[in-house]
C-alpha cells in the first residue's frame, strides 16, 4: 500500500513538472529529465549554465544556489517567497497547484 501511494506521487510530481515547463514556454519532457531540467530552469531564469555545476558539485553553496533558482523560476509565475518555502518543504502539495491552477508564466 505504501508503495502505491509513493508512486502515485512520483507520477503526479512528473505531471506536474511536464504541465509546468508547457506553462514556461517548453517542451513538458524537458521538466523530467535530471539534471537537465535545472539547466532549462537556468535558461528561463536567465541565469548562466555554470550555475549548474555549483548546483551539482558544491555542497552548502548547492542549497543557496538552488533555493535562489527556485524561487526565482516560481516569481517567473507570480509566487513569492511563502510560495517558495511551500514548496521546498511541501513541493508534492505546490507543484500540482502551480500545475494545474491559473498561475500564469509571465516572462519579464
């Protein structure tokens, strides 16, 4: 049973981040490919690729880099910094929400 439940929520996390690259102006696979998502977060955030590498090499500068990323993409789309820590500890609730809600993307 837990083990459907988990993999009900690996399938909807993946839902979830193909719906929002489409909202972003991607392609939706590019959203669950590793690592090669947070490369196309950088490209729509405008940030350089070389982000990438502290993200997967440096510890402790990774989690800054990484909560700056991601709350950066979610601004992209109207959240703020709640939203932001919403969704580092509770990304299964926010991504569908950011998903599936009106949140629109607004590039500026």
């Amino acid at each position: 049973m837990v083990g459907l439940i988990y993999l009900l929520i690996v399938v909807l996390m993946l839902v979830s981040m193909w719906k929002i690259f489409e909202k972003a102006g991607r392609q939706g696979w590019e959203g669950i490919i590793p690592i090669y998502n947070i490369y196309v977060m950088l490209q729509i955030i405008n940030r350089p690729w070389w982000w990438l590498l502290i993200i997967i090499f440096v510890p402790i500068a990774n989690l800054v880099f990484s909560i700056i990323m991601l709350h950066e993409f979610l601004a992209k789309f109207g959240k703020g910094v709640g939203f932001t820590i919403a969704t580092i500890f509770f990304g299964f609730i926010t991504l569908p929400m950011l998903a599936f809600g009106d949140a629109t993307f607004k590039n500026e």
